[in-house]
RNA sequence: GCGCGUUUAGCUCAGUGGUAGAGCGUUUCAUUGACAUUGAAAAGGUCGCAGGUUCGAUCCCUGCAACGCGCACCA
C-alpha cells in the first residue's frame, strides 16, 4: 500500500531534499549515468556548457530564465538516454569584479592604490570565493542538474593554460601586434575597452560653430549650400567648422571637407590659422565627410577621434595629444589648459574664442556620448599603447559558420545582429590596465586581458583544452590550422564540440561570436551547434530590471515564496517566442497551483490502483474514454517533442499544462470515476508515469518526489527513467 | 540616419485566411470523498489606425502612428 501523501504539496518539504537525491545518486555526472544497453544513443553525448555568470553578485531573474531553459534540455536529453553533461562555472569578469570589489573596500576608507596589487588581488580572490559560491547554490535552489565535479572557474589553474595557449597561438600566427592606436578609454577605470564595451547615453549639449581663418586670401564666390540652405558662406576670409567639444580644438592638425562640396571645392589644399594654438593647418579633402551635416567643415583632432585619427593616419596628419588618460588637459594643450579638466577648458576656450570675435554662433544639440558598461564613467578617445588582435581571418570564419548553417541562432533573426558587427569589425583591443584578470603571457607585460579573451574559450576550455590534446600526425601535417588531437576518452574528445549554448542577446557579439571564431581558429572544430537567444526580462512595465534602481526582482526571494518549480514554471509560462518579457508574478502563482493539481492527480490515482501496471496495450482498451486520453495524451507528447526541438519552451509548457489539467483532471479524471473498472485504473496510472516523465524537465522536484512515492518503478530515479 | 521588434480581454500574453484563446483578476453557483492552491458557468475584445488583395482579413500586402531595442565615424 501507499502511504499517504499530504493534501497539499509543499516545495519546502520537498525541493532540498529531493535535491540531495539526486546529488547522492551520481547522476549529474555523465561518467555514471546508467546508459542503457539497448539504447541506439549509447555512444552519444550531449553537453552544455552554462553561460559562466560573473563573480560580482548573484544571480538575476536572467539567469534564472536561461538555468530553466538549459535544465530543460539537459533533463530531456538524459532521460532520452544521451551521455548527458551540463558544466557549471564562474566567470572572473575583470573590470566588472575589479570595480565592486574597489567599491566595497571603499566603504572602509581604502583603495587599490593604498592596498597595492598583490594585497588587492587576495581580496578580489576572497571576494570571488564567497560570491562564486552564493551563484553555485543558487543555482543548486533552482534545480540545475549540473555535474559539479566538472565545476570551473574562468580563472582557475587549467583555464591560465587555456589562456596562455590561445594567446601564444595568435603571437605565432602573428595576429597579435602592440601599437599606438587611438582607443576607448575609460577615465574613472583607467583602462581602454573595446568598442563593445560602450554605452551610449543621449545628452544635451551646444554645437558650437568656430571660424578658422584662412592664411591666404581666397577668391570664394558667395554661394549657396544645396544641403544646407540656411548656410551661407560668406564672402570672407575664413571657414567655420562645428564642434560638440570645442576643447578639442588645440589637438587639431587639419579642416575637412567632402572632395565633391562645391562650397569649399577651392579652398582645399589651402592654409587655416588654427585659433588659440596659432598653429597653420591645412585644409584637406576625404569622402567620409558628410556635406550634409553643420557647415560641412570639420575639424580633425586625430588623437581624440576615432574617425578623425583613420583620416589623420590617411593623411599623414600629425597628432597632438591634448587630453591625457586622466581626463584632464596635457603640456602640448599650451601652458594655460594644462592641467584642467576638459569641462573646464571647453569654457575657458568658448570664452577665448567669444572675445576674438571668432564664435560665429551656438546651437543647442542632443547627442549620443560613450560611457563606460561597467562604472558608467566617461570614456576619452586617446592615443594608447595596446595589444590588438587582427580580426581580418578570425572574423571571415566566424561568419562562414554561421552564413553556412553549421551554427544556428534561435530565433533566426539574431543572426543579422552577429553578421553585421562581423562584417565591419575592427581589431580587437585585447590589454587592460586593470588588476584583476589574466596577465598577458610575456616577460615583462603588466597588463591583463580583456575578460573577454578568456570567455571566448569557455567551452573548449572548460573541457580541457589544450591539456587534453595531443601531439598526432594530422596536427603536423595540418600545423597550419592547429587540430587539436583529443587524447581518447578525454571529456574534450568526448562531450566537444557542445550542443547548445544558451545566452541572452546582448552579449551575441561580446561573447558568442567571440567564442565561434576561437573555437573555429584554436581547436578546428565549432564551439556549439545551436545558439539560443532567450527573452530578456523586464519590469511588467517594460523598464530595466536593474538592482540600483530598485527594479530587479531576486530570483530566490520567489523561490522562497513559491517554491522552484513554481519558478521555474513562471519563467517558462511567460517565454514564448524570444519575445521580451514583462515580468508577471501571477504566472508563479499559476505554477505553484499547478504544482498542486499535479500533487492530487497523483494522490488520487495512487489511492485508486493498488495493483498498477507500468505498461498497458493501447490496442487492447475497449473503452472510448480510455482510448480517447491515451490518444490525446500521445498527440501531447508529440507536440511537446516538437516545440522543444525547436525550443519554443513556452509553448512547450502551455501544452502540457492544458492536457494534464483539463484534459486529464476535469475530464478523464471525472469519467473514471464513473467507469471505476481495472481497464480505467491501468490507464489513470499509465497516464500519471507519462505525465511525470514529461513534466519532469520543467517541475523536477515534484516529479520526482511523487515518482518516488510510486509503488512500482522501473528506475530508482525519475531522472533518469526512460523518455 | 539605418535596421529590427511589438501593438489582441482590466493586467501579462498565445493564436488562426472563414462563429476570437490562456493565466491572473472580476461575477454567480456548487462542494463533507484527489485538489478551495477546487469544480461548473458568466461577464469582458468592431484583434493600433488608414488603404489594398480576397467571396471573406485579426492573420497577407502598402502606408501611418505609438512604444521598445540594436547599430552608426552624426563632427
């Protein structure tokens, strides 16, 4: 006999243990799963590598969302009898790390400064212990069947052999250069960033409009602008130029113009009195000035540009570095801006230039200034000594991979997003001048790597590249493009390349097409099959969820209130088609109330049959009420294999939801009571054990615990019972 | 500026070339027997606006609007 079940299901009774079940059982760990001898799939694996969540805090709704969805697939996958892994991980997230570390030690009146690197870098170590370690369970609360022997850290022993490895591939092929580039740079972290690493704010600023006069006296018509009506030039001895940051005046070595623009069409190659500086420069023509846009003369500040220093390089221009990487004005500003911040040189300039009479006039003007994704601080264009990577080959095989097929975006239309940064990419600046992160692998390098440059190995190197390679034949004879050999039995050999990798899309080419072209380029083989792009959650009122401003909602506070299932189900109640979604805590209520109705289905039937039969034969059934649900509950299965291959998860959920509650509860259930015969009871049980199995991947605690209360079984576990 | 997405019930969202659906909420009734975290029923929508294609459009096409997002070297 059973024994009884309470009346209603408790998460709290349940979740914790049912967790340590599954821990103590080995099955998170491909190595001892029972697979089957039978099985077709014998051989096959399935691995998932999880998008490492970074070491700065805890997990958000997110990460939440993304856990369910890859616990989805990789329960499936395991119940279908696939060598099933799931990788968890930390990411050490430079900058990201570096910056709340910093600001927590500031809390107690120190910097990094006073601390010194080394001190400072066992603080960021203990940090990272403790909150990689919230993250892990965090993820454990949700369910998340992730092998925990195989947990990594993007930091860790192996991973600075990954790194140093894939650093010293690209120094071989000669990908790798130092230069003097103009680059973002960040004046509160002090440290450049790649173009990625931006944001854009709109703000309100002046177009201030400066004449420059010109050397020699020119024989300009007065002439109308096509473009530009309600510009004149005048019949004088100057040109004006427009500018958002007239500070930046005193680094300019030339004035632009389009080659067609009649206007200025005789006035190139001629000489401007550069004002304040009093310096000659030339006036000079290139195509990517837009006519259109102020007076259609621009002033060209190659240190402080990136546009100005492509046409400086192109023109040979020299460069003035009036800005230094404190934000503050340099010697060669001139002996009065020295020293002063560029706000305040911008006014004391305005006003030079108002008193010269040279101000022809100032406009209000909205636009977009770059800030820094981490601290929000401002970024300075300058000229900067850095490492760069050349993107030209990397960039080229990265986009056949996907141009081909071999790597998939879900939905489709994110593709568009990773081709077109692809497409117009520029090499990578791979240095910071941050603490926390790897360090270039060179004698006497002090700067680390772009946190990025590591994420971009994560799936190989989580499995152990390039440790678990070997030295074969085929790799010498294709030294060229570096095979990787894995050593036989070895988890790179066996669970690489991946399958899936699940992520959210603001991070496509910040992390996923980064990880497409270093798994292409380092192990000859593509990092994961399919791409998912899950929905990214929102506020019910569309904003933000964001922790500073109070918009974020914690993930375990729900769990708390509601139970991980019931989470879980919210999550994927609500994520149909990619859409974004705003935020609607009813859902977890309906999950949690689900929980429930499938709690007393189970004790309901299990109070009905004493003697269940695991099988039945649906030939066999004479009843039209019993062969109407097993035909629905087939047609179920089917449609939930479907949405789930083409991981429409939401709606996945949706159907399973609507057969077991209201085709098998409101309407089986009730008619079986009236048939109350052995053929109905066989079929409410064959009903529960398919019901179990195919909620499972979405509910698992549930499932399994009723699983358990089972009187018959086929497996000690629902985990790992047959799909 | 270019591109993408969204617009359906009070709220959050599905969906279909031919009498519009779910969750939550609302109203009424039911109930000692799996479940009140329940059951039965009801109210509630000219499916953003304007044209077009069609026998027929919420769905296809065009234009517009509102909101959101991404990209860009807008000086």
């Amino acid at each position: 006999m059973t024994k009884e079940l309470p009346s209603a299901y408790d998460p709290k009774q349940t979740e914790e243990k049912i967790y340590e079940l599954w821990e103590k059982s080995g099955y998170f760990n491909p190595d001892n799963l029972p697979i089957s001898k039978s099985s077709k799939l014998k051989a096959k694996s399935y691995c998932v590598a999880v998008p490492p969540p970074n070491v700065t805090g805890s997990l958000h709704m997110g990460h939440a969302l993304n856990a369910t969805i890859q616990d989805i697939l990789i329960r499936k996958k395991r119940m279908e009898g696939y060598k099933t892994l799931w990788i968890p991980g930390t990411d050490h997230a430079g900058i990201a790390t570096q910056n709340v570390v910093e600001k927590d030690l500031k809390k107690q009146g120190v910097s990094r400064h006073d601390m010194g690197r080394e001190k400072f870098l066992e603080k960021v170590w203990e940090w990272k212990e403790k909150y990689g370690n919230i993250i892990l369970n965090q993820f454990k609360k949700l369910g998340s069947s992730m092998d925990w022997s195989r947990t990594r850290f993007t930091m860790d022993e192996n991973y600075q052999k990954s790194v140093a490895a894939a650093f010293n591939h690209y120094h071989e092929k000669g990908w790798l250069y130092k230069a003097e580039r103009v680059i973002n740079w960040c004046v509160k972290d002090q440290t450049s960033l790649s173009d990625l690493e931006l944001e854009y704010k709109e703000e309100k600023g002046k177009l201030w409009y400066i004449k420059y006069l010109l050397l020699e006296k020119s024989k300009v018509q007065s002439q109308k602008s096509k473009v530009n009506p309600n510009y004149q030039l005048p019949i004088t001895n100057y040109i004006v130029v427009a500018t958002t940051r007239p500070e930046t005046m005193l680094g300019d070595s030339a004035v632009a113009v389009n080659p067609k623009d009649k206007k200025y069409k005789n006035l190139v190659g001629k000489k401007l009195l550069l004002p304040i500086m009093n310096r000659e420069i030339p006036i000079i023509a290139d195509k990517e000035i837009d006519m259109g846009f102020g007076t259609g003369a621009v002033k060209v500040t190659p240190a402080h540009d990136l546009l100005d220093a492509r046409i400086g390089e192109k023109h040979n221009l020299p460069i003035y570095k009036v800005i230094g990487p404190l934000g503050k004005m340099t010697e060669e500003a001139g002996a009065r801006f020295a020293g002063m911040k560029t706000a305040e040189a911008r006014g004391k300039i305005i006003e030079e230039l108002k008193q010269l009479g040279l101000i022809e006039k100032e406009e209000d003007y909205t636009h977009n200034i770059a800030l820094c994704y981490r601290c929000g601080g401002i970024i300075e264009p300058l000229p900067s000594l850095q490492w760069f990577l050349k993107m030209d080959e990397l960039a080229k095989i990265a986009i056949s991979a996907v141009k081909k097929g071999e790597i998939k975006f879900h939905p489709q239309n994110w593709e568009k997003i990773y081709l077109n940064w692809l497409e117009n990419i520029h090499d990578w600046n791979i240095s910071r001048q941050i603490w926390w992160g790897h360090k270039i692998p060179l004698e006497g390098e002090n700067d680390v790597l772009d946190t990025w440059f590591s994420s971009a190995l994560w799936p190989f190197a989580a499995l152990g590249w390039p440790t678990a390679c070997q030295q074969s034949q085929k790799s010498k004879v294709k030294s060229q493009k570096n095979i990787c050999e894995p050593i036989p039995g070895s988890d790179l050999e066996q669970f690489y390349p991946t399958q899936i990798l699940s992520t959210a899309r603001d991070i496509i080419n910040l992390w996923v097409a980064r990880m497409v072209y270093s798994g292409l380029e380092l192990t000859g083989e593509k990092p994961f099959t399919d791409v998912i792009i899950h929905a990214t959650i929102l506020t019910k009122e569309g904003k933000r969820m964001s922790k500073s401003l109070g918009t974020g909602i914690d993930p375990m506070i729900l769990i708390e209130k509601y139970g991980a299932d019931a989470v879980r189900f919210g999550l994927i109640w609500q994520a149909m088609g990619g859409q974004d979604i705003h935020w609607d805590e009813t859902a977890v209520v309906a999950g949690k109330k689900f929980a429930n109705k499938v709690w007393n289905i189970a004790r309901f039937i299990l109070q009905q049959t004493n003697n269940p039969q695991l099988t039945i034969d649906k030939l066999q059934l004479k009843n039209t009420e019993n062969k109407k649900i097993i035909a629905k509950l087939s047609e179920t299965k089917k449609s939930i294999e479907k949405y789930l291959d083409e991981y429409e998860f939401g709606q996945a959920l949706h159907t399973l939801y609507d057969f077991i509650w209201h085709d098998l509860a409101d309407k089986y259930i009730e008619s079986s009571k009236k048939l109350n015969d052995k053929e109905s009871k066989q079929t409410l049980y064959y009903c529960l054990l398919e019901i179990l199995k195919l909620l499972h991947p979405f509910m698992p605690h549930l499932t399994e615990e009723i699983y358990q209360n089972l009187p018959s079984k086929n497996k000690d576990l629902l985990m790992v019972e047959e799909w």
